[in-house]
C-alpha cells in the first residue's frame, strides 16, 4: 500500500481509514466500534476507487456492508425496545446501554409487588437479588440503627449482589412498593458475558452509592437533632 502524503486527496483518505480503524480498537462500546468501523470502511472505499484497487474495494465494500448491517439491527432493535411506565426509571439510569440492551437487562429479572415488612436485605448476609426500586419506598438499618430511606427510583443491594459479598445493611420495605430484582449470580454471570453492561451498572451504582451516602448523612444528622438534648 502506497503512503500519498496526508496533504493530498488520497493520502487524507487513507489516513483517514487508518485513524478510525485505531479508534475502534480503543472505543468501549461495541455500538461506537462498529460506526467506527463503518467510518473506516467508507473513507478506504472511496481511496481505493480513486486508487482503481479492485482488491481494496472489494474488501472495505464487504467491510462496510458486514458493519453496515450490524449498524442497522442495532437501531432495529432499539427502535422496537418498548418499555412500561415503570421501567422508564432504570432506561434512564442505564443510560450507558443501548434501549435494545437495557430492555433485555430487564427481560432477565421479574417484577414484584412487596408489601410493607418485606426484607430485601439483611446486614451481614449474602445479597440474594439486585432489587430496582420503581415506586414505595424502603428503610435503611446498620447495626439495629435507622441510617436512611431509599425512595423510588433507587437500586438496592447494588454494590454487593454485584460483587458478591455481603450486605452492609439491613433494608426493609415501609409500605406497599413495586420492584424489579434479578438473581445476583445470574447478574453477576450477565455482566461478565454481554458488552457494556458491567461497566454501565457499576456507573449507575456509584450515583446511587452517592446519593444514599447524601441520605444517610442527612438521615443520621436529622437524628442526632432529635436526640440533642434541648
């Protein structure tokens, strides 16, 4: 392959194939690699038209039409993803995952109603289940003391049923409420074996680590208020 310097037509055009070829091997998400990948195909397609290469063109327009179609049933997919009122919530916090992705994410786990008392986890013990809190709320408790409430639109036993170890609190639900669990070790087994989605839960954990870090300080604060002595 002859290098043309980058100042002209064809020497931009194949830099061009070259730089976005280096850049699908560094982009995470495999969405971004394949249009990388269909970048690559396009700007070597048309040097190799300009270059008369039978044997280039005939390899990027493969190139192009394999990444092409890939391209395609990915928007397909998402384009047919529907999602309920009550999953909107973890579509938004997922938002590191295409809508295809998350609604299979979800399609891996159930739905339940809980009632007030139920024990989602318990201090000390291994996380059975990640829960999606999607309306209701729950109760926070570490060593037999109220830390924090978890209103809706939080995960709960997120950190642990990911990582397997056991849980830091003790969180029961406070009234009726609707979530969406999934089996830790399947979850576990999940996000090792599908692209994205390990890296885009540990992203929504650590908002929802953070924000429970905010209410638990606020929680224990509003106590020791209560408990001061006037």
């Amino acid at each position: 392959m002859h290098f043309d310097p980058i100042t002209t037509p064809d020497g931009l055009l194949l830099h061009l194939m070259l730089a976005m070829l280096v850049l699908a091997a560094l982009l995470p998400r495999l969405s971004g690699v394949r249009v990388a990948l269909a970048a690559a195909a396009i700007a070597g397609l048309v040097y190799f038209i300009r270059t008369t290469s039978l044997s280039g063109m005939v390899w990027t327009g493969v190139l192009l039409l394999v990444t092409g179609a890939q391209l395609a049933r990915l928007v397909i997919g998402d384009v047919r993803a529907g999602f309920r009122p009550e999953e909107q919530g973890l579509l938004a916090t997922l938002d590191g995952l295409s809508r295809s992705h998350v609604r299979h994410l979800i399609d891996q786990g159930l739905w339940l109603n809980g009632k007030a008392g139920d024990v989602l986890t318990q201090e000390g013990q291994a996380v059975p289940n990640l829960y999606y809190l999607a309306s209701g709320s729950a109760t926070v408790a570490s060593g037999g003391k109220l830390v924090a409430t978890c209103p809706p639109d939080n995960f709960i036993g997120e950190v642990t049923a990911l990582a397997g170890t056991p849980a830091t609190g003790t969180v029961v639900l406070d009234q009726p409420s609707r979530i969406w669990c999934m089996p830790a070790d399947k979850l576990r087994v999940y996000a090792d074996t599908h692209d994205g989605v390990r890296a885009a839960l540990e992203r929504a954990f650590r908002k929802a680590l953070t924000d429970k870090l905010v209410a638990a300080n606020a929680t224990i604060a509003d106590l020791s208020n209560v408990e001061r002595p006037a």
